[in-house]
C-alpha cells in the first residue's frame, strides 16, 4: 500500500520536493530539506513513541552525536513500524530506524554501528551530493518504498532508485566512518562487524527481512573484508582489547566480555587487568548449581523426592502435548490465512487505476488538506495491517516450535533419572515456566486466528477504501485547487466511512501482533531464568547491574527479596521493562501481579502496551549471557 503512498506523494508534493538545481548547499538549506523529506516520510509511517525504545535510540544516537564531525548539524532520530532490518539517514541529520533492525540487534554496541553508518552518510555529505545531482526524489520515494511490504506489488514505484540510493563508494566510507564515530563514543567496533556477519548468515536464508539492507548495500562479506583493514580492527593490541572488553562489561554484555577478555590474554598473557576482569564476569557467565540462600522460600513440592520429580515431569509432559496440538491448528491456520493474504493482494492491485490526479493542499485547513491528511491515516492503517498480519503469519509457528523445543530440553533430564546440580538449580522453577510456554503455545494460536480475521475483513474493506478514492476523482480539484463546500460533505461521509472500517482492522492486527511478541517475550523470560541467574548473591548482583543498564533509573529487587518472594529471574527482568514502562516502582508492580496471581507479560497486554518492545528488552538481556564475537578472520 505504500506504493500508493509514494504515488500519491509524487503528484501531491512533487514541487515541494524537487530542489532547484545548485552548485552548493548551504546547511541551512540542507536542514530545510531534510526537514520536508522527514514530513513527507512521517506522513506514510507509523512513529513509534514507546518510552524503553525510543530513550535506548536517542541514548545511543545522542552518544554517537558526543562525537560527530559536523557540528553544523542537530541529528534527530525517530523508530518507523517496520519489521524490516534497515535505517536510513536524511538531509539534515535526520535518521530513522526500523523496529525490525532494533529486533535484530544484540546490543548497544550493534545499534550503534548501523547508526554511526547512517550518520557517516550525513557526515560525509553523499545525501548532499545526491540532491545536487537533482536526485532527492529519488532518495524518499527509495525510502518509502523500503518501509513497503508490498512495495513492488502495487506498481513497483521506486524499486531501483531505492537500490541504487548510493554507490558502493560511498556505502563504503559510510562504513569507514561509521566504524571510527562508534569507537570514538567508546562502543566496541567488533560489534559492527559481528552484525554485518550475522546480515551475511540472514541472506542466505529465504525471504529474510533483512533483504532490503542488503539490496542497498554491498554485500555484507566484501564490507567486513573493507572493515578489518582499519586500525580499530586490524591487529589490535592486547590493551586495545582490554579497553573495548571493560566496556561490553559495563554494559552488562558478560559472555562476549569474557570473549573479549580471553582474547585479549591470548595477545599478552601478563595482561593483568584482563585477567582479574576475566575471573569477575566468569562469576556472571557460570552457572553455580545448587542455590546458596539460606532464606529460600520455595515450595517443598519441588525437593528432589520422586514423588516431586514425577509431577514435575508430568508437568512438562502435559504442556508439550498442548503445544503439539497448538502447532497443529496453526499449521492449518497458516495455509488459509496465506490464501487469504493472496487475495486481499488481489483487491489492492485494483486499487492502482483508482488513484486521483490531486494537486497539493495550498492551505493545511482546506478541505482538500484535510481529505489528503485522511487518506495518509488510511495509507498508515492498510500498510499497518498488511505489515502485522504478516508477521504473525510468518512468526508464529515457528515461536510454537521454539517452546516445543523448550519443553523438551526440560523435561529429558526428568525422564533420565536423577536431574545434574545444574537442573536441580532451577528445577522450583518448572512449574511457572511449563505454565508460561503452554499459554504462550495458546497466545500464539489466537493471535494467528486474529489475523487472519482481519486479512478477511480487509479483504472486503478494500472497496470502502475504493468508494473513498472514487470520491476525490473531480475535476474541478485539478483547476479550483481545493474541494468545494458542497461537495465536501459527500466525501467527508466516505472518508469517515473508510476510517471507521480501517482502523478497527489495524487495531485487530495490531492485537494479534502484541499477541505474539508477549508469547515470544514469555519464552525469553523461561530461557532468562534457565540461566540460574539466582545460584549467588554474587551473580544475582551482576544480573542487576545488567538490569540496571539496560532500564535506567528502575530500582530492581535485592538479592534477598528476590529468594523471599520466589520469583524467577525472567519475571524480574519482564517486571523491570515494566516499571520503565510506567514509572511504578519493581517491588511494587511485583506485589500487584503476584496479588493477582498474573504474569508481567499478561499486565503488559491488558495494559494495552507495547509488547514488541517487551520482547526486544527480554531479548537485550538474554543475549547479555549467550553473545559472542564472531570469529571472521
């Protein structure tokens, strides 16, 4: 549906967009420019405002900024609703990133070296040299065509400009750039290749969300090759890795610090900061068996009796089988919804013809502005609902086998015999995580049901949308400029029409999404507290210095309270996105959900929030456990 956004844009606001041709741009101009592109693309896009996500992008972003060579520029950074693993940079200093970039990174350290890499484009002036090569044009509707789903389908508008946004020179010294802004604000640059690896892993997986970073790149391989020959990566010195490793373990980042920390050994073993730092995140890392607590709480039930071990397993057993029969009906459901998604691409295609010849609105209360303004919000409501329904559609099954999978592992060593120290650790822990994984088998069904319900009433909703566009097909537009007094009624009364319709789809597709991010963020909250994160005081307090990194200004649980209340580290982790999230104390939003007897992740739905971003922060911190450089050398 963006397509027709970017067509509708090309004849509504092409004077505006096209610049006057010029030897030179001054920053002011520059800024100008920017300015009306970035409207242009707020217009189509969906601007997410969460408050965890939105604080983590300007934190990095405005760190990035500390250090930035062109001081003549304010960068501002803003989040688009795309599931697609990309960002881009506009005249200006204005950047953007999509969510499915921030789903994708592992870290800090990997956002800032996609953003430094947009940034360099800004810095080294190559969107400048675009628009003195009158090619602005070119650079927005690329971009709107990134943001489509459907972006060929309805036309293609736009699809080799976008491909050919910058030349592989200039990606390049983005690159170069990129890498020595983020090391200047004290990120560690390995990450940056780490990612560009892990880009390189996606393509060669079918229909990765990644392919359109790579269609505007070159490839991630030769772009590593170009990367290791600079100083920050290119033999580095046993101090240099040190440096870089206090860093990631500041952050929280415990297994890649440790990595980091081997490495730098490996270069000078009488390398004694690395060695006492190495000893101190390995205290994070290792899993130390039986709890030492002395205060522990927990329910006798779960003592290694047989009795306890049997309904343990009993337990597990019970929650694969509900999960078997959920992945079953999603397989089905899947199959319809994809004929179902065929067909709404169908209607859409026929909507093509359809589109009005409007000039642009002169005055931003005219009738015309305010016609033009409805149809964004349903460009923004039909995009929103192809791009969630979607996800759910190609996420969920795959979510359900990951909790089949979980399920598993938890219960082999049950069925072995007597369970290692390590799973008798976190075996009080079972019991929640069973029931977490079986209601995230049956959120993940529900959702794919949701929508395919609102692909359905999409499917029929399109020709409300055709009546709309029917309605500003008038002449008199083109040569008055503007839609007359009486004939506005009529079309306020489709327009109306159209958006009653469409944003109850979208609201339905986006309950579906946050279905399967809260399902997703339930299996990452098992996984968090499979790390034994409670086997010491000591390691609990490393987890809260992560915690405490990654959510900052939440005060989370000590190690005592945390042992008393019997709570898993998942639960605490969820419950710190949470207080971020709503400016409620831990201690007190862990009171009310044990009260109520619900889970963090079920507070977050009915509290109508952002659960992608629950996931996302979920994701942050497990990966502070498993991360590691990648080895491409």
């Amino acid at each position: 549906m963006k397509a027709l956004a970017a067509t509708l844009l090309a004849v509504l606001a092409i004077e505006a967009i096209l610049p006057s041709r010029a030897l030179a741009m001054s920053t002011s101009q520059e800024i100008a420019r920017g300015a009306n592109l970035n409207k242009q693309v707020d217009r189509q896009s969906f601007i997410i405002d969460d408050p965890f996500l939105t604080n983590w992008v300007n934190r990095v972003g405005g760190n990035l900024a500390k250090y930035r060579a062109r001081e003549d520029i304010t960068y501002r950074f803003e989040i688009i609703d795309s599931d697609e693993i990309n960002a881009f940079a506009l005249p200006g200093g204005y950047v953007h990133v999509d969510m499915g970039l921030l789903n994708a990174v592992s870290s800090d350290d990997e956002l800032a070296g996609v953003m430094a890499h947009e940034m360099g484009h800004v810095e080294r002036r190559h969107v400048v040299t675009l628009e003195q090569k009158n090619n602005l044009l070119s650079i927005l509707i690329g971009v709107l065509s990134i943001l489509s789903p459907i972006a060929y389908v309805l036309g293609g508008y736009g699809g080799d400009l976008a491909m050919n946004k910058f030349s592989r020179v200039d990606e390049l010294q983005a690159d170069q750039y990129g890498l020595q802004l983020m090391a200047r604000a004290g990120y560690d640059p390995q990450s940056m290749v780490d990612f560009m690896d892990e880009l390189r892993k996606m393509s060669e997986t079918p229909e990765s969300k990644a392919d359109k970073a790579l269609e505007n790149h070159p490839v991630p391989s030769d772009r590593i090759a170009h990367l290791e020959g600079y100083p920050q990566l290119d033999r580095p010195t046993a101090e240099q890795v040190t440096a870089q490793a206090l860093h990631d373990q500041e952050e929280g980042r415990y297994s890649y610090a440790e990595q980091r920390y081997a490495q730098a050994l490996k270069l000078n073993s009488n390398d004694v900061i690395a060695a006492q730092h190495l000893a101190a995140v390995q205290v994070a890392v290792k899993n130390d068996g039986a709890h030492a607590a002395a205060d522990t709480q927990l329910d006798p039930a779960f003592a290694l009796d047989p009795e306890g071990l049997t309904s343990t397993a009993q337990l597990i057993q019970e929650s694969e089988a509900i999960a078997r029969g959920d992945m079953a009906i999603a397989k089905e459901q899947i199959k319809l919804g994809r004929r179902e998604s065929e067909s709404l691409f169908t209607q859409l295609q026929s909507l093509s013809g359809a589109i009005p010849n409007l000039p642009p609105a002169r005055n931003p209360n005219s009738n015309l502005a305010i016609a033009t303004n409805g149809l964004d919000r349903l460009v923004q409501d039909v995009n929103g609902t192809l791009d969630l329904t979607s996800d759910v559609m190609s996420t969920a099954p795959g979510l359900i086998g990951d909790n089949l999978q979980l399920l598993h592992e938890l219960g082999e060593p049950l069925r072995e015999g007597t369970p290692t120290p390590t799973v008798q650790s976190v075996l009080q822990y079972y019991p929640a995580i069973a029931a977490q994984l079986t209601t995230s088998s049956d959120e993940l069904t529900r959702a794919i049901d949701r929508a395919r319900s609102a692909v359905t009433a999409s499917d029929d909703a399109v020709n409300v949308l055709k009546a709309y566009l029917f309605t500003l097909d008038m002449p008199d537009i083109a040569t008055k400029g503007d839609i007359s007094d009486k004939d506005m009624p009529r079309v306020k009364e489709a327009l109306d029409r159209a958006l009653a319709v469409w944003d109850q789809i979208k609201a339905s597709a986006l309950r579906a999404d946050d279905e399967v991010y809260a399902a997703q963020s339930r299996w990452l909250s098992a996984k968090i507290s499979l790390l034994d994160l409670t086997s010491s005081p000591e390691r609990y307090q490393d987890f809260r210095r992560a915690m405490e990194f990654r959510f900052p200004g939440v005060a989370t649980p000590d190690y005592a309270t945390v042992m008393k209340l019997g709570v898993p580290p998942g639960e605490v982790s969820c419950t710190a996105w949470l207080s971020y999230e709503t400016k409620e104390p831990v201690d007190q939003l862990l009171a009310q959900l044990q009260a109520a007897g619900q889970t963090c992740e079920a507070a977050a739905l009915e509290r109508g929030l952002l659960t992608e971003s629950m996931e996302i922060g979920a994701g942050l911190m497990y990966q502070d456990y498993v991360d590691k450089p990648h080895l491409t050398k």
